[in-house]
C-alpha cells in the first residue's frame, strides 16, 4: 500500500475538505447555515484540519507558493480552536462564500501544475 505523505497528499486532503465545505453550504444564507448546527460544527471541523495539514507542507513548498494564504488558514483555526463557542460565524460564512472557492482554484492548479511537470 502506497501510503506516501507528502506534499502532494496533504494538499489533496485540504482540497478534500474545501470541497466538501463548498458542496454542504452552497446556496444557503448565513441564516440557514447558523440554523444548522451540526454543519456549523463540521465546517468549523474541517477548516481546522485545512489547517493542520497545512502545517505539515513542507516550508519550501509553502515559500514557492507563497501567493496561498498559509497564514490565514492558520489564523482562521486558531481563532476557532480558541474562541470555539464564541466564533463570529459572519468571518466563518465570509470565508466560506469568498475566500474558499478561490483557494481551491489554486490549489487545484497548484496540483495540475505538478501534474504537468
């Protein structure tokens, strides 16, 4: 079984978990998601293991692919992990609608990229 975790491996999770994110919210307002609490704690869930697999990218891959915010995800756990019952769930529906489709496109570049060499 071929079981490498490398850099590749751990960007494949974070689009795993962008993915899901995207395709459990799309259409719904900040209203309806709040309603649902259960998707809250799942999102909230899966941006904290975005995250943590970003920490484990190598740092010469995060510094040639500096244009990927690798500071905000970890930003944006900690103040989950920290402030979790207290989260401003507008940053939360903010990320989820603005800056989550972009960062899967580069991501998902960022593989074919690889692919392509």
């Amino acid at each position: 079984m071929d079981n490498v975790k490398d850099n590749q491996y751990y960007i494949n999770k974070i689009i795993t978990d962008l993915t899901f994110i995207l395709e459990h919210t799309r259409g719904l307002s900040q209203q309806e998601l709040e309603s649902i609490e259960i998707l809250v704690d799942s999102v909230m869930f899966r941006l904290i293991q975005i995250s943590e697999n970003s920490d484990k990218l190598t740092e010469e891959f995060k510094l040639a692919n500096s244009a990927v915010p690798w500071r905000a995800m970890k930003g944006l756990r900690n103040r989950i992990v920290h402030e979790y019952g207290n989260v401003d769930l507008s940053v939360v529906y903010d990320t989820i609608n603005n800056d989550i489709p972009e960062l899967l496109e580069e991501l998902q570049e960022l593989l074919n990229k690889r692919d392509e060499e």
